[in-house]
C-alpha cells in the first residue's frame, strides 16, 4: 500500500525567503508525482507534473524534482510572496488511482 | 486540459439526509475518481467510477453509504446517504484525461456541513 509523508507540516517564513517542502513516498512503482496547491475551503489547483521518467519540472518560481528511486520529491519555492500562503500537497499516481499526502501549511509573512 | 463543474459548491444538511452531489467533465473521460476531505486531514479515495461498470469502492466505503452513479462519459454523482456530523467533508471529483492517462484534474469541490 502507497504512503505519502510530507514534511514539514506546517512552516512560517518571511516573505523574500526561499524554501523546500520535501514529499516522500514507500511505493516507487508510480506513473507520476503531482504537487497541488489547496486554498482554505477550496479545491486543488495542479502547480507541477512529473512523470516517473522525469527529474524535475519548472514552473515560475516553483521547481519540482523527483528522485524515484529513492522515494523523494521536492518542491522549490523561490522569493516567496504572501500570497503563497496555502496548503501543499503532493499525490503520487500509481494505477488509476493517485494517494496523497496530508500536506504542508506555508505562511508567508509579509 | 479538463474543465470540471461540481455542484453544488456547499451545503448545510440535516442529519438522515442524503445529498447528491454532481461532477460534470468537459470531455469524455474513462476514469472518474470521487474524494473526501475531511477537516484537518488529507484527500482519501472514496471510489473509482468507470462508465459502463459498477464503481470500485476503496476500503472503507460502502455503495449503501456513497452510491454512484455514471450514466455516460463526462458525467458522474457521488451520493452521500444517511448523513451524519462525520460526513461533514469536502468533496471532490477528479479525472485522468485517456491521452494523458496519468495527470489528474480535479473539480473545485463540494463543502459538506451536516448539522
């Protein structure tokens, strides 16, 4: 069975800063990791696809990376922006279905 | 790209009720996925809904509880039956486009409250 753990749970920073959210996964045998960016109340918007044969995927100042062998994948924010401010979730695909992790809360103090 | 609509967007029920709650797809679409969130906690999959065949439920859930339905390709319904206070989630629908068959798309989900 999938598991999907996101590390940290929750991180404040000022705005300007740079910073990683890290996703790791026990099941490599995926199609692909998708990071989603998930605002209070609302639903998901997709910020980064990377299929499995793939090491990274940029976007902006996002930049995704995975390491499937190794179960690990990273999102990169740079120069954070108050309005970063969501919640982070990161779901790896494997047949049909995707599993996902329970996210990392960013705040992003002006 | 796939455009989702569910509906509704909220809603406040009674305990014992049921709600229905719509997703419809922009395209034609093999796989459907329904999700819950419940509050503080991460999306769990409830079941697959493939057109033409009865949904696969994930364990834990029960058709009696959550029955779907999928009358064609770009249209599913998740039912919430007999609510209670523990159902109050969102959920939310999602798709696998058959070109991609990998990158997910989600609906903007439903707000369930149940008083």
């Amino acid at each position: 069975k999938q598991e999907v753990t996101q590390i940290p749970a929750a991180l404040s920073v000022p705005e300007g800063e740079n910073l990683v959210l890290n996703c790791s996964f026990t099941d490599s045998a995926i199609y692909n990791l998708q990071w989603f960016r998930q605002d209070p109340g609302k639903g998901l918007t997709s910020l980064l696809l990377i299929q499995s044969s793939q090491r990274e995927q940029t976007s902006g100042r996002l930049n995704a990376s995975l390491d499937k062998s190794s179960g690990r994948s990273t999102l990169y924010i740079a120069a954070s922006q108050p309005g970063d401010s969501a919640t982070y979730l990161c779901a790896v695909k494997g047949a049909g279905k995707s599993t996902f992790g329970d996210g990392t809360t960013l705040t992003v103090k002006p | 790209s796939a455009v989702i609509s569910q509906k509704p967007s909220r809603d406040i029920c009674q305990r014992g009720t049921s709600l229905t709650i719509q997703c419809q797809v922009d395209s034609q679409v093999t796989m459907m996925f329904w999700y819950r969130q419940q509050p503080g906690q991460s999306l769990t999959l409830i079941a697959t809904a493939n057109q033409g065949s009865e949904a696969t439920y994930e364990s834990g859930f029960v058709i009696d509880k959550f029955p779907i339905s999928r009358p064609n390709l770009t249209f599913s319904t998740l039912t919430v039956s007999n609510m209670s206070p523990e159902d109050s989630s969102i959920y939310l629908c999602s798709v696998v486009l058959p070109e991609s068959n990998t990158e997910a798309f989600f609906g903007q989900g439903t707000r369930l409250t149940v008083v």
